[in-house]
C-alpha cells in the first residue's frame, strides 16, 4: 500500500499518512508488506528506495549522585583552598607582619 511520506533534509523519515499529503513536498512510497512502522525514525529515504540508518544512541545523562558528588568534592577543594589562605593570614597576623 502507497503512503504519502514526508522527510527531512537528510532524507529522513519524518511521518507518514495513508490518506492526506503531509509535509512541504509530499510524495507517494510502498513500503514493503513486513515493515516496523513502529521504527519509522530510522530510515531515510535515498534514491527512491527504503535505507535503514538509526540515528546514533543519545550519550547517557550523568548521574544525578555522580553530579552531587562531583560538587561536592569541588566544594571540597575551595574550602580547602579558603582554609589555607585563611590560615596564612592569620599566621601572618600572629607574627605581627600585619
């Protein structure tokens, strides 16, 4: 059965619909009898015939434990770094230096 499919730029399959044009430049495509109209997103279309191309897997979000305890150890380290600069001024008040 015919289908007017609508793409992307890139030639990928952006929807499709048994009864109405869609999109800027409609056309008219068979897709074979066993397709998974459930995977539609992964194929484009090239030269007229039906190209399998699954997009990449998105990067997995961090963490949100891995995140606070990256904070954490950032928060860490300026304290630690205000401590010791406090430390030294005091140090230098104590020997009178200011």
């Amino acid at each position: 059965m015919g289908y007017y499919v609508s793409v992307d730029e890139n030639g990928r399959i952006s929807g499709i619909s048994a009864n109405t044009p869609i999109g800027k430049e409609p056309m008219m495509f068979d897709f074979p009898k066993d397709f998974g109209f459930d995977r539609l997103h992964e194929y484009v279309l090239s030269k007229g015939k039906l190209v399998h191309d699954p997009l990449p897997e998105p990067d997995p979000e961090p963490d949100r434990v891995d995140q606070l305890e990256t904070r954490v150890e950032e928060l860490e380290q300026e304290n630690t770094a205000t401590m010791v600069a406090l430390v030294e001024v005091y140090e230098m008040m104590l020997a009178g230096g200011m």
